[in-house]
C-alpha cells in the first residue's frame, strides 16, 4: 500500500541523510512510496559516516596496526618486523577514502530506489509543507531524521584547532605531545586511544567518580585498568571550568566535581578534545513554526509510530528519546516506513547493543547489575574470563571477561557485559538471544564451535548454573 496517487510532490520526505534517514528512505522506496531525502552535507551518511563512527575506525584500526607491530604484538607470534614508524598522512587518506567509497554507496543505492536526493537545508512549513533552500514541496509525510551535535562546555569554545570536538580529533595534522580528553565516554575513549598509541600523551577528565557511565560498573572497571596499561590517565571526579587557547596550546581550570572540592589548578595541553556527549540537532527546522513540540532537553516527543504532535510529520533517530546510536536510528526508520505503509512494527530499546570500540573492546545489551539492583530484580550471575578461552590465547588476547545475568527466577537473559577480543561482534548472539526471550540455559546448551572467541559467551550461561567447563 502507497500513497502514488497523492497529490503531494512526494509521499515521504525524509530531512536527514545520516544512519536513520538514509536507511528510511530506501525502506520507504522498497515499499513503493515516491521518496526524497533532504541534505545539506555535500555527502550523504550523516554525521557519523562523514566525520563520526566510520572515520573513527578506520583510525582505530590504523593505529591498532601500527600499535601492534611497534610494541610486540606481532613479536609474540615470530614475525619480526624492524623499526617501525607511521605516516600520519596515508592514515588519514585510508580513513577518507573509506569515508568517500561508503557515501558513494549511498548515492548509488539512492539511484537503484529512485530516491530523489534534496541537496540543501531543510525547513518545515506546517503538515505537510517544507522548503528546502527555500524552494517550495509538500509531502504527505515528513520525516525529521536530523541527527545530533557536539554538546558545548560553558567557558570553554572549541575552534576545532586547539581545542576540538570529535570532529577536529578527527583531522588533526600532527600527533600532540600532550591530549586532553573532557570526557571517560566511548567517544573520548576511542579517540584518546587512537592518539595515544600515535605517541601522545593522553589524560582523560571524567565529571563522575568512573569512566563508562552508562556501562556495566565491572566493565568500566575493568577498561579503566587496561587503558592505564596502555598508557592513558585519568583524573576522575574532576571538571574543567575553563580552556584557553593560544599559539603554544591550551591553558585550563580543572576543579574537582566535588561542591566541597578544593582551589582550582592550572594544566597545561597541546589539544583539548570535548567529548561530553551530544544533543539533538534542530537548529533551523522550523519547529516552533510548524506547531512541533520539544522537550526540556530539545529532543521531539513521539508516539508508538515515531508521530509528533503534528500530524504526519514524524522523528527517529537522536533526534527523539532513547539512546543516541547508529543502529537504532536505522531500526527506527525502518520500522516507521513499514508502519506507513500499513504494517507492523517493534522495536525493544531494553535491547539496542552498545560497544567501544577501544582495544579490547567493551559491549553491553540488556540490564547492568546497578540497574537490577534498583529495580529490585533478584538475579544470578555467570562469568567467564578470556583467559581462559584457547581461540583468545592463540590471538595473544586474553583481557577480559564476559558476563551474563539472569532471573534468579526464571533463569531469562536480563543483561550481557563483554570486555575482551571481538566484543563488539559477540555481543549479537545475546541480543538475538535475549529478542526471543532466552534463557542462560538456552545459550548453554546451544552448540558453539571450537575454537572461537564465542565459548566465552557459552561458558558464562554455564556458569550462571554454576557449571563452567573451563575455569
């Protein structure tokens, strides 16, 4: 079922070309709706394909390489390799042209779907009304998909050259003698590590008495201890009250978070990276004028089929509620442009996978054991230690550990904490698990091939029932 015989210039207008509203164009034309999607960028992918997660990682795996093979890793498998060095340079072409080869994949998927790209900013005029540029469309639908930004410290004002959000860390020019990171969340994390196995000196600032807040507080004990190893420090339950820059570097204000806290101390830094979170990005869509709430923290309040109060003009991704990752902007538009066109939809957001990218890496879906507690819920836990895996051994990555909780009742998977080689990766076989409602039973006695990095999943259900094969 379309809306083909509107008599709008379009049936669905998606405003925003990142994870979310790409995604939701193409669904919204694989269902037969007249699409379009607005853009202002020059490349479509949004923020975190142009300057978020796909740049990010290509730095993550450019530096781990060379990290590697400059400080034994490939030593302890025989393979000798002399002195090595980088070239910051061909790091950064390999990280654009990964960039660019996935933006051109978009548009040619935007072509193969008959989806007319938009260039420009887009404005809502009322339901059904937008402009773009300036130049005038209706649509029956409007989907506002517009992503998020940088959150701004007061005193502090980034001119992505001394002192940069994740956006600047991501095209600096020289690796910094000292880095300072205002924030202990992946962001900072992943983009501390990238330049510390450069050769920086790397200092995270965290507010809060640990770093991965919203993680398993096991985890983030635990990555808090690997990084230190790797050469990061932290400075925890501190604040930076004020950065200045000039030609030499960047002088700061740095506080404890305590009210009680004692005189402020001067620091000193080459670069100071700002990475305290993100807000929903909406300057100039025309809310206020086209009659679309917001609430007190600027995200658009919707219903059960992603509507704002304005009907037919809809949101997903950081724009709305819930937590600001890729994959859940893209599982919101494509549930939404199934429900336009008359089917059904779900989306559990107890169960939307989180992962650091650092190494190793860390990954969580489901209840942390703080947030059992909370609630009152009695469950068991079962874990197991990389350690204790021969795939992990053989790799020469033995950190960490998984974690599985259950209902002390009915034994169901409540929440699922990994710290070790691939946890980014192994974190999709308990989020599988736990969207069919599994138990640590289940997991246990379901047959995991040998040798992988996976038997760490299924010894930790074993140990749940207190019957590791392993350890």
């Amino acid at each position: 079922m379309t809306d083909s015989s509107s008599s709008h210039d379009y049936d669905v207008v998606v405003i925003g070309g990142g994870p979310g509203g790409y995604v939701c164009a193409i669904r919204c034309a694989q269902l037969g709706f007249k699409t379009a999607c607005v853009e202002k960028r020059d490349a479509l992918g949004g923020t975190c394909l142009n300057v978020g997660c796909i740049p990010s990682k290509a730095l993550l795996a450019a530096s781990e390489k060379y990290h590697e093979a400059k400080d034994g890793g490939l030593a302890a498998f025989g393979v000798k390799t002399g002195k090595v060095a980088f070239d910051l340079k061909a790091m950064m072409a390999h990280k654009d042209k990964v960039v660019a080869d996935n933006t051109k994949g978009i548009e040619f998927l935007f072509r193969k779907n008959k989806i007319e790209w938009l260039k420009g900013a887009g404005c809502l005029k009322g339901p059904g009304a937008l402009e773009v540029d300036g130049k005038p469309y209706t649509a029956k639908h409007i989907v506002i998909a517009t992503g998020s930004e940088s959150v701004p410290l007061p005193g502090i004002a980034v001119d992505e050259q001394k002192i940069v959000s994740s956006t600047g860390a991501l095209t600096l020019e020289k690796v910094p003698h000292k880095l300072a990171v205002i924030g202990g969340g992946a962001i900072g994390l992943e983009l501390g590590c990238v330049w510390a196995r450069l050769g920086a000196e790397v200092t995270v600032i965290e507010y809060l008495d640990r770093i991965l807040p919203g993680m398993d507080r096991e985890i983030s004990k635990e990555m808090q201890k690997l990084l230190e190893k790797q050469g990061l420090k932290f400075r925890l339950g501190t604040k930076v009250d004020s950065a200045k820059a000039s030609a030499k570097g960047v002088r700061m204000e740095i506080a404890s978070a305590a009210s009680s806290g004692g005189d402020p101390e001067t620091a000193e830094t080459d670069i100071l990276l700002v990475a305290v979170g993100r807000r929903p990005y909406t300057a100039g869509l025309g809310l206020e004028a086209a009659g679309v709430a917001q609430d007190e923290r600027g995200r658009i309040p919707v219903n059960a089929r992603f509507e704002s109060n304005v009907p037919g003009i809809y949101a997903i991704g950081d724009v709305i509620a819930g937590p600001m990752l890729a994959h859940k902007a893209e599982d919101e538009g494509v549930i939404l442009a199934e429900m336009l066109a008359g089917q059904s939809g779900h989306m559990d957001y107890d169960l939307v996978p989180g992962v650091v990218y650092t190494a190793p890496e860390a990954a969580q879906v489901g209840r942390t054991e703080d947030a059992l507690k909370d609630a009152g819920i009695a469950y068991k836990s079962g874990k197991f230690p990389f350690s204790a895996n021969g795939r992990a051994r053989a790799m020469n990555a033995a950190d960490g550990f998984v974690k599985i909780l259950a209902d002390a009742g009915t034994d169901r998977v409540l929440g699922v904490h990994i710290i070790g080689p691939e946890a980014g990766t192994l974190i999709a076989e308990a989020a599988i698990a736990m969207e069919f409602g599994a138990s640590s039973e289940d997991i246990a006695r379901t047959c995991h091939a040998h040798p992988t990095l996976e038997e760490a999943v299924k010894e930790a259900a074993l140990a749940v029932g207190g019957r590791p094969l392993h350890t």
